[in-house]
C-alpha cells in the first residue's frame, strides 16, 4: 500500500515575489471547509535571510491541487505575534467552532541550519548560566494559536513543558472521556533513563491544554525504515479506530511516512500498524532542497471518500499525496500492532 503523488507536485513552492516566503514553502496544516468547499492550508515559510526567521502563510483550493496564496503576507509572523525566532509546523484542528492550531517555534531565528557553523553569518546567542536552559539552549516547544476564521490569530500560550525540548505535538479533534487528548515528540526522552532507544511518540490527557502532563510512551520505531519517529498529522476518527499518521527517520537520515490505527476510546492502545512506509522521498523536489531526503506530512482532510495528505518536501516545498480512505484502512486492519 503506497500513498499516490500529485503528478504537478509541488502544489506551492517559494515565492520570489515575496521576501517571506522567497526560499521556503513548506510543511503545511490543513483543513477542509465543508460549507465553502474548500481546502486551507497554513503553510510554514521562510525568507533567504542569514537569521532565518519563519513564519505562516495561507492558501486555498476548491479542488484540493490547486491552490491560491491569500494575503500576500504572512497570516502569522513570529517576532510580531509570538515573541519567538520561527513559527513553524503547524497542525490544525477544529473543536466547538474555533480553530486550533499548535505549532513549533524557538526563542531565537535558528539560523541557516542547512549550512556548515563555520560559514553562518548569524548563530542564536550564547547565554550565561542564569538563563533557563529553553533560552540558553534554544530548545523547541510547543505554543497553541486560536481562531474563528483563519484570519484573526489568538496567542493562548505554551502546552509544552519549557524545561525540556517537545514538539510535534498534535490536538486530538475531540475530547475523550471528558480529556484532551495531545501526541508529543519529547526529544530528549530516550536512552537508559527511558523506555525507548531513540525518540518516540507520546500521548497525554488533560483537562486543560496548556496544563500539566503526565506523557506515557505510545510507540517507538520498530521496523528498519524507522529509528526516530514523531506524530505528523491530526487524527481522523473512522469506525475503525483514530487514524493517525506519523514520520519515520531511519538510519539513512531520510524521513518515511507511517500509520496506525488507534483504540476509539482509548487511544493507548495501537490496534494496527503499518509494516511498511506508505511514502519515502524519491521525486527531486523530496531529495534536493535545505533537508535532502524528507517527506513531512503536517495535514490530511478527507474529501468524498478520498484522503489528502499534505506534505513538505526536503524542507522547502508543499506536495500532496492521496488515496481511498477505505483502501488505506483496508490495509492497515491487515497489519499486526
């Protein structure tokens, strides 16, 4: 079971014409309006600029391929909005008719990271001791932005833990059992102090989004394709568990695309899993860019039956991939967990 591309992949890919967004298009949330028929996406992007600053920007498509810049501008942008160095990797949800949207994001810009230390012209500060380890080391973490329409943003804080790096971390579309439910990629949680080898997908529940955590491990890599592994999109509930789809970074350094199926009503328990990657990066715009090798899913809608995934390309592009929903978990409810 593989995943088909779009055949005019990339769907959006950096923007002259826009300083923002003139070196980086990549990694986009989506969502699918129902009423207006139509598919947005939050994308991450970047200008070619030493410090690197990222932000996010808006598109949107009647067909779910082609799709139209909004704005002309960033819809969020890091310094202004967030007090923070890049805004990035977003995943939407929608609960109770507002929009959730957690993303990644850093104290300082991270820098051109793609090129070797030695030749950067801009690196985060060096701070002293007295500075919490999230600012000294210029950890990832996790904030959360509200929205009724896509257009006016709400800051509402922090959901991760400052004292420790945790991002891809991705809202459940519902409360379960009264809970929030949140998967998290804690980075340093691996090791002899830990139950998993190398970092690994976690789940939480809480009352409060931006509350106390108590992180239990969910998986970790277990087949040869897959080391480090991370969620990627949001979950999609069907009658045959919460759909949910994952990143996989082997030891070739290339990143994969995994599913499983988790329990409706406990969302700890896997009830498949696949044994193979559904996509790996093969097309050049997946293999040639600022991360060669990556394919990195931050959205899926369904659409009449049909699944659309949304994905970055080597750190630079917006690409889409598709299949039948009921094909796909034809074939997961073959797999062991």
């Amino acid at each position: 079971m593989k995943l088909t591309r779009y055949e005019n992949n990339p769907v959006l890919s950096p923007n002259p014409e826009n300083q923002w967004e003139n070196l980086v298009t990549t990694n986009p949330a989506a969502w699918y309006d129902s009423d207006q028929s139509e598919v947005k996406l939050i994308y991450r992007a970047a200008g070619d600029d030493d410090t690197h600053h990222v932000h996010l920007g808006i598109a949107t498509s009647k067909n779910g391929y082609d799709f139209k810049r909004e704005n002309g501008k960033p819809v969020v942008s890091p310094i202004k909005d967030v007090d923070a160095g890049c805004i990035e990797d977003p995943r939407i949800v929608k609960m109770d008719g507002f929009y959730y949207i957690t993303f990644a994001f850093r104290p300082y810009a991270p820098g051109k990271y793609w090129v070797p230390q030695n030749i950067r012209n801009y690196s985060p500060p060096v701070l002293n001791e007295n500075f919490p380890r999230f600012l000294r080391e210029n950890l990832s973490g996790t904030g959360l932005l509200i929205s009724p329409d896509l257009k006016k943003f709400k800051y509402a804080g922090m959901l991760t833990n400052p004292s420790f790096d945790d991002r891809d971390v991705i809202i459940f579309p519902e409360k379960i059992k009264g809970k929030y439910v949140t998967l998290h990629r804690p980075m340093e949680w691996c090791g002899k102090d830990y139950p998993t080898d190398y970092p690994a997908m976690w789940i939480a529940f809480s009352d409060d989004l931006l509350g106390w955590k108590d992180l239990k491990l969910l998986a970790e890599g277990k087949y040869p394709w897959e080391q480090k592994i991370g969620g990627s999109t949001p979950p999609i509930k069907t009658k045959d568990g919460w759909l949910v789809f994952y990143h996989a970074v082997g030891l070739d350094k290339f990143y994969r695309l995994g599913a499983m199926l988790l329990d409706l009503e406990n969302p700890l328990k896997i009830l498949h899993r696949s044994q193979d990657w559904l996509l790996q990066p093969e097309k050049t715009y997946e293999t040639q860019g600022l991360y060669n090798g990556v394919v990195f899913p931050c959205g899926n809608v369904v659409i009449d039956g049909k699944l659309f995934v949304y994905y970055g390309g080597a750190d630079k592009y917006v690409c889409v991939a598709t299949c039948e929903l009921d094909q796909l978990l034809d074939y997961l409810r073959s797999c062991p967990v």
